[in-house]
C-alpha cells in the first residue's frame, strides 16, 4: 500500500484525538451508610445520560473502584449491591473534568429506605435539637375549642394533673413561654389552659439556661425546665378569647373571661377571673428573684441575701400560694403586651397582674417524736385564715444594637399585704400514754412588702468565631414589714398526769427587714482552638441590709410597751464579695464537654445594734463543675453533669434572732459553724423513635455532702426541744431521685402505652440528746399508663401502680413510718350524637397503716361531666358537673424528717354540682395585618 506524506499526517492526528477522547476516567469507594462498611463487589455501571446505554462496568475491590478509558460526555453512574437501594449519580467529563471522583458512595439498606419513606409520608411526632426535644402538634389530634393543656397530655414524658401542674421528665415545668416571649411572666396556667390547641405549630421542651449562658453557649449551672409553644404563622392575626361562667351547690362558683388580640408581632390579652373551687387564678408565683418570704441566708457566690414578707417577726406567714389545703377564693387580673418593631431590632413585653387570695380551713397534725429508747407523740388542731393582696408590673425591652451586639433592660415591682389568723390546740403524751403537756396558741400577723428588681445586659459577639463579651447588672430592694400577736398558755404535767407547772405568753411583735443588693457579673469567652473555648467571668456583689424584730411584752393595762430583749435582735449587715471562674468547653461533632470551676471571695460583717457585738467573717466557696454530652442521633441523646458547691451556714443557724412562735421548741445559734461542701451527679438519656413512635427517657441524680450542717435537738423531761445546728464529722447527708419511663403505641389496638418509675430519697444524721441518729425517707412508685383517643367517637385513659415509703430513725428501729401504697386513675370520654359529650374521671389514693400511724387511708375521687355543644365550630358549650360525687376528697399527708415523723389532715374542696356556660370564640386568620 503506497502511503501520500498528507495521508499520513491525517492519521496520526485522527489516532491522537481518539485517544485524547478516550483519556477520562472516575474512582470512588462504597460504604454501608450506617455501619460505614466497605461493600466489596458492589457493580458499578456507566450509563449514556441521553439513551442509558451502557458503557462500561467493573465491580468494587476492597471498598474503592476505578474506571478508565472513558468518553467525554454525560453520563450516569449506577451503583447496585443486593439488599440495597440502587444508588444513582448524574456527572459530566470533559477538558475540564477529565477524572470524576466519587469520594465515599455511601448506601442505604432497603428496609431503611422504606421506613424514611413512611416517615417522609407521616409527620415526626417528635426531634430533639441539642438540649431541646421539639413535638410537632400536627402529629398529634386535638378537638376544636381545646386548650394547650390537652395538646400537652398527649406528649410522651410530659403529664398534667388536674390543677393544670406540668411536669416533663420527671421534673416540675415553671415557665410556659410563646414564641419565646413571657405570658403573663410566672403563670403557666395561663398559656396552658387559655390558649387553643389548634394554634400550635411546635412545642419545644427545654432547661432554659440563664440569659449569658444562653449568649456564649457554655453553661452556668443555672436551669428552669421550660416549654416553648410556637404558634402556626396564620394563627398570629385576629381575636380569639373564652367567657366562662360556673355556679354551683354549696356556694361554689367560678367565672372566667380571657381576651386576645395577635396581630403579626404584636400580642394582646387580657383576664380576670374570680372562684372557689380553686381551678383556675391559684398559679401567681410571684416570689422575689432571691426567694420566698421571711429568711436570710447565702446565695450560690457567698453573698447573704434579707427578703422575707410578713414573716419576720417569726409568726405564721402566707406564701400566697394554694396548695390543696382550705377553701381558696381567688380573684385575679392581667394584662400583657408583646411586640417588636424596627426590623425587630427592638422588643418590648410588658404585664400588669393584680388578685386577692383568700385560704380558710382546718389542719389536725400527728406527730411522733424519736428520743433514745423512747418517743412521744403529739397531736395538733388548726384552724387557720390566710388573706394576701398583690400587684406586680414588669417590663422587658431589647435593643439589637448592631448585628454583633445586644442590650436587654429588665425591671419588675410587686406590692404585698397579708393578713394571717391561726389558732393551735396541742397535746402531747408520753409512750406510756400518759400526758405530757398541753399548748393552746394563736397568732395573729399583718404584713407589708414592697419587691424591686432592675437587671442590664449587654452582650457582645466579635467577628472571630467564639469570641464573646457580656455585662450583667442587677439592683434588688426588697422591704417588708409586719406586726402582730403572739397568745399562748402550756400546761406542764408530771408522769403521774397531775399538773406540774404552767406558762402564760401575751407578746406584741413588731418586724422590719430590708436589703439592698447590686450584682455585677462580667463574662468574656475565647477560642483556644476549632474545638475547645474556655469563658471567663469576674462577679462583684454589694449587700446592704437591716433586720430588726421586737417583742413586747403586756404591761398589764392592755399596753404593749415592756420590750423583751432575750427575744427581740436588731442588726444590719454589710457585705462585699469577689467571684472568679474559667470554664471550658469542647464541641466536636456528637459530643459536648464542658469543665472549670468558680470561686468566691466574700467579706461578711454584722453588726448587732442592741449589744453593739460585731460578727465579721471572710471565706472562701468552691463551684467546680462538668458536663458531658453525647448525641448519638436526631432523636437519642445522653447528658452527664457534675456540679460541686460551698453552703455558708445562714444568719440563723450562727446567731438567730430568738422566736418564740411555738415555745414548745427552741433554737440557739452556734458561731463556730464552718461551711459544708456538696458534690452532685446527674444523668439524662432522651430516645425517641419516629417509626414506631416509641420514646425512652430516664435521668437522675445524686448528692453527698461533706462536713454537713445538721440541725441536733436537745428534749428535756418536760417535752421542750432546743435547737442547734453544727457540723457532723464522720458522716456525709445524701439525697437522690431517680425518674424513667418508656412510651409507645401498640399498632394492632391503636393504644398508647407506658411505664413509669419513680425513686427519690435522702439520708440524714443528727444528733438527739447526744445520740445520732440516722433518717432515712425513700420513696418508690411504679406506673402502668394507657389511652386511646378515636376522633369525635371516644377517648379513655388510665394509669395505676403501687408506692413504697421507707421512714424511718435508727432511734427507733421498731417503730417506724414504712408503708406501702397505691395510686391509680382514669377516665372515659363518650362523643354521642347531636354534640353531646359524657365524661367521667377518678382518682385513687391508698396509704397502709404503719407502725408510727396505726390506720389505712382510702380516698377515692369520682367527677363527672355532661356537655351540650352549639354552633358550628363547637365554641358555644353548657356543662352539667359533679365534683367528688363520692364525697371523700380528704386532704392527707404523711413526711418525715431528722427525728420527726408526721401525718397531717386538712380541709380540702369537697363534692359540689355545677352548671357552666362556656363560649369560646375565635376570629384567627392568615395573612398579614392590613395597613
């Protein structure tokens, strides 16, 4: 064959093209997604992307594959291993893309497809995002006109009892916040039981940290379990409120009327509520940021903190809160207003609440006093009044300063009155049942305070990544005074049961304390590394304070003038102290720790302006703590923590202010009391599988401490116990609990089921007339819970399972307060035709008699309801009610503490038929307001 020089030239340049056409390739390896497996032999093909016609294949070696020798063009890769879902990719080579690496093909089980498949087609009923576990309402059914309150019963690990207290994984929910904004502040009720269900778009369940914690990420030790309710987008514009009302047998009445205003961004409402029956209005906790009334003592840096309402003059206070005992009757009042504005670069909300509670009842009080190789036991009458009168206005506002700095003002202030009237009839008898003595008390009390607390926070975030800056600065002032009268006559009786001595009491006391405390915390938080941050903080804290009590003795014209000084103290106080702390945290991927310490430099001085005595103390506390977490999943997480702390001995422990309220026992300070020191664990593992909708969760903790301050008692033949607190060497106080439970629903019945467990305890020592003695309270419970809800045709729920209290003191190992017992409940609601509904709930107690209280307690609660509903939307509806048709809602409670056991008695709302007119109306629409 002859060849021309231009033939040849044409043939090379056409061989070279070819082969540059054919010089393309891929790679990549395959992996099971979940095991991360390799999958060797797993066949990989390359398609044409514009007719699938095969180019080439090969199968995996080792986990990698490689293919050569490929056209420029677009194509598709088809990746299939039997028992798994075919794995397909589209991708283009050319002079730009000559290799296409694949990386890691990672894929996916069949059965596992097909159940992200389901789960794509039903809504997740449950996530949890880091520290929140989020609750999708729409997985869940309401009926119209239901409250937040009924959405919530249906949650896993979340119960409401019939007061409307919630309580989420075993702990005690506090705040009930909406779209992350207070409500009417301390109340949860009233978001729970006022706003409706069918507004809900989420419900996130959460530890609210505090406000720097929350900013830099790294915790602070302070939490507030706490749920978020978001609302649905088109549930934030309209109207929408309830007109309740109730009258019913025996004076028994409730009237209700809620309204709300949504419009955007800015939120309205308003209540007032009046009642008996002690449903609704009860949930006002309005105690001071430092805590509740009539006590001094240190808080978490060493600073001494006065606050207390009309208790301090050491006669019977009121809380004013209602907690099952008397006849409550509570008239409430708010307002609330929400809104931001300026691109929400600024936020204010505000509420006004203003009520009046009134408590009147009975109290019958057993006690058994342990003494070595003997005991007594008492038993006291009560009857008591209790009135409070209230108001309380605070405000937040918000400023977005830049987009890397943020300042909160926060200010609050509540006015308080209460009046308090008891009288007490006592006895007590020797083992031998003879008579010991006997006490005829009452007290009379009035009180005053008046609440300020201001706060600034300014947050600050710097372009590196981590790095974060933060002032805190907070005011409180906090007065109160009272006054009142202390009556009491004691009769001393010999072992004969003859009259052996008498003591007669008619005082006047008067009380006044007063604080002023400014708080300043300084935080600044710094990258090490990608992974690990540490935050520094600096506290000053400033105290300023003054508590004055005095007795005054009858002079026997009807004046009170002859003052008491062995039982009247007037001191003030003044107060300096340092904090220093570094904590670090690690974050890499599942995994969060965290770990430092805190420590406080405080300088105390009381000065006693009777005796002119000072008392001057400087030390030194301790807050070491860690954390670790572990996220295995979307929905499985588990949280370990330690937190160590220093407990300074309060002003009473060390020099009390002598109270004679109950004269029967008597309290002396000890100055040589040095601090104990805590060490707390505790563990938290949340699981919850959408599938199947099956939720695990169980937490716990447990504390010792260390050279514990115990309260030791010194008893004298005549019945008079003294007090005195001091340090036990040898023997570390401990406390525990421990909650778990596990949730699902049974496919074939359509029931959702579960269990509960429930264990908490403590042991203490102390000394009694020089002997120690070791208490033990435990208790462990054990639930069985079921319910079923069938839309407009039936709903029932039930839960039942058995107590254990173990009670006791080494003092009297034989005679002790163990005992078993039983709870259960349920319900059945019956949808009938023409908006007819029928219901019915009950509860049951049963506490065994035991060797310190010889007789069983039975208590058996039935309700029932009739509704008529009219209208479309079912908001117009009239009620026909029993409550405790049974009529055997008797208070009862059994504690124990040191050498002391008790049962107690009391009046409680009993059975009563009601008629109710319930109208809920709504007029809630999407879209945004008009203009």
């Amino acid at each position: 064959m002859k060849i021309t020089f231009p033939a040849l030239i044409i043939l090379c340049l056409s061989t070279v093209s070819v082969l540059a056409q054919s010089n393309y390739s891929i790679k990549g390896s395959v992996a099971d997604t979940a095991s991360n497996s390799k999958l060797t032999n797993t066949t990989i093909s390359v398609l044409n992307a514009k007719d699938s016609i095969l180019q080439k294949f090969t199968r995996v070696h080792d986990g990698s594959f490689a293919l050569n020798n490929l056209k420029k063009g677009k194509f598709i890769l088809l990746a299939t291993y039997p028992g798994y879902a075919d794995y397909v990719d589209r991708f283009t080579l050319d002079s730009a893309h000559t290799t296409h690496d694949f990386g890691r093909i990672k894929m996916i089980l069949k059965t596992q497809l097909l159940a992200e498949v389901i789960v794509k087609a039903k809504v997740a009923a449950v996530k949890i995002k880091g520290d929140t576990t989020e609750f999708n309402a729409a997985a869940f059914t309401v009926q119209p006109n239901d409250k937040v309150e009924d959405l919530l019963k249906q949650l896993p690990g979340i119960q409401v009892d019939k007061d409307g207290k919630i309580t989420a994984q075993g702990q005690a929910v506090n705040k009930v916040l909406v779209d992350g904004e207070e409500f009417f502040g301390d109340d949860p009720t009233l978001v729970t039981k006022n706003l409706r269900a069918d507004m809900v778009d989420k419900v996130q369940l959460y530890d609210k940290k505090s406000d720097q914690a929350s900013f830099t990420g790294i915790d602070d030790g302070v939490k507030n379990k706490t749920i978020n309710i978001k609302l649905k987008e088109d549930k934030k514009n309209g109207y929408f409120g309830k007109i309740d009302a109730e009258g019913g047998t025996d004076k028994y009445y409730q009237e209700q009327i809620m309204f709300n205003r949504f419009m955007g961004k800015q939120k309205f409402s308003a209540y007032g509520t009046i009642g008996n029956t002690g449903k609704t209005g009860l949930g006002w906790q309005d105690n001071s940021k430092y805590g509740s009334a009539g006590n001094v003592e240190f808080g978490d840096g060493g600073e001494v903190y006065f606050y207390g309402g009309g208790g301090d003059d050491g006669l019977d206070s009121f809380s004013g809160q209602y907690n099952g005992q008397g006849i409550p009757l509570a008239r409430t009042g708010g307002l609330h207003y929400d809104t931001k504005w300026n691109s929400d670069k600024e936020s204010i909300n505000t509420n006004y609440k203003i009520g009046s509670l009134n408590v009147d009842g009975t109290r019958n009080t057993q006690t058994q006093n342990n003494l070595p190789g003997s005991f007594f036991n008492s038993n006291s009458d009560q009857t008591f009044h209790n009135h409070i009168f209230r108001q309380k206005l605070d405000a937040t506002y918000q400023l977005k300063l830049d987009t890397s700095s943020n300042l909160k003002f926060m200010i609050d202030g509540t006015t308080k009155s209460t009046v308090t009237n008891s009288d007490y009839n006592t006895t007590s008898l020797r083992q031998d049942s003879s008579l010991l003595n006997n006490n005829r008390r009452s007290t009379t009390n009035n009180g005053e305070q008046k609440i300020l607390n201001a706060s600034v926070l300014y947050t600050k975030k710097f372009k590196k990544t981590g790095r974060s800056f933060s002032v805190n600065i907070t005011e409180a002032y906090n007065e109160s005074k009272s006054n009142g009268f202390l009556k009491s006559e004691i009769d001393y009786y010999n072992k004969q049961g003859t009259p052996d001595s008498a003591q007669k009491i008619d005082q006047y006391k008067t009380g006044l304390s007063r604080s002023s405390i400014l708080n300043t915390n300084i935080t600044y938080s710094e990258p090490i590394t990608k992974d690990l941050s540490v935050l520094f903080n600096y506290g000053l804290n400033i105290n300023n304070g003054r508590s004055d009590r005095r007795s005054f003795d009858n002079s026997g014209n009807g004046q009170y003038t002859m003052l008491d000084s062995s039982l009247s103290n007037n001191f003030k106080l003044n107060q300096l102290s340092n904090q220093f702390g570094a904590i670090f945290n690690y974050k890499k991927k599942k995994t969060i720790i965290t770990f430092g310490s805190k420590v406080s430099a405080v300088n105390f001085k009381q000065i006693d302006e009777f005796t002119n005595n000072t008392l001057s103390r400087n030390f030194t506390n301790w807050y070491p703590q860690a954390s670790f977490m572990y996220k295995f999943s979307q929905q499985q997480v588990f949280r370990i923590n330690y937190n160590g702390s220093t407990q300074q001995p309060n002003i009473d422990q060390i020099q009390p202010v002598r109270v004679n309220t109950d004269p029967l026992n008597i309290t002396l300070g000890n100055p040589a009391l040095k601090p104990s020191f805590t060490n707390r664990i505790s563990i938290n593992y949340n699981s919850y599988k959408v599938i199947s909708g099956q939720s695990i969760y169980m937490g716990g903790s447990y504390a010792r401490i260390i050279n514990p301050i115990v309260n030791n008692v010194t008893t004298d033949s005549a019945g008079v116990s003294t007090y005195q607190s001091s340090n036990l060497k040898g023997h570390q106080t401990s406390n525990m609990y421990f909650y778990g439970g596990f949730d699902q629903k049974i496919p074939k019945v359509d029931i959702n089921a579960g269990i509960g467990l429930n264990m908490n305890g403590s042991t203490y020592f102390n000394l009694t007339n020089n002997q120690l003695n070791e208490t033990k309270a435990n208790t462990y419970s054990a639930s069985l819970r079921l319910s079923k809800y069938k839309q407009k045709k039936y709903e029932f729920w039930a839960g039942a399972g058995p107590t254990y209290t173990v009670n006791s003191s080494s003092l009297q190992k034989n005679i002790n307060n163990n005992g078993r017992g039983f709870n259960a409940y349920g319900g059945l609601g019956l949808y009938l035709p023409a908006k007819f509904r029928i219901g019915t709930d009950a509860n049951y107690q049963y506490n065994a008699a035991t060797q310190s209280f010889n007789e069983d307690f039975r208590r058996t609660t039935l309700n029932a309801s009739i509704t008529k509903s009219f209208m479309k939307d079912e908001g117009l509806k009239i009620i026909v009610s029993g409550n405790d048709l049974l009529n055997q809602n008797t208070g009862y409670n059994r504690t124990g503490s040191a050498n002391i056991l008790t049962q107690e008695r009391y009046t409680t709302i009993k059975r009563y038929f009601m008629l109710s007119l319930v109208w809920d109306f709504n007029h809630m629409g999407g879209g945004a307001p008009k203009k």
